[in-house]
C-alpha cells in the first residue's frame, strides 16, 4: 500500500480537480505548505527548548 504510480496519482489529481476545481488548487497547496513550514518550525523549537 505504498507504491503510487503513475496511474494513480493521475486519479487522485482528476478527483481533486472535480472536487476543488482550478483556480482552488493553488491555494491549498499554499496552506498545505504553510502548514508543513509550521510544523517543522513548532518542532525546532521544542528541541531548542530541551537543549536549554
């Protein structure tokens, strides 16, 4: 269950394209990227917490 190819993937882009559609696409990528960014950074600083 881990092995996406390429047909796959084509099928989950359809789907979200149907769902969102097109000009929606962009600004999820840009809040799921956000989201990623605030994450890391949250985890930075609790390791930096516990080295002082």
């Amino acid at each position: 269950m881990g092995n996406l190819g390429l047909p796959e993937i084509l099928v989950i882009l359809a789907i979200l394209i149907l769902i969102f559609g097109t000009s929606r696409i962009p600004e999820l990528g840009r809040g799921l990227g956000e989201g990623i960014r605030n994450f890391k950074k949250s985890l930075k600083g609790t390791e930096d917490e516990k080295k002082l």
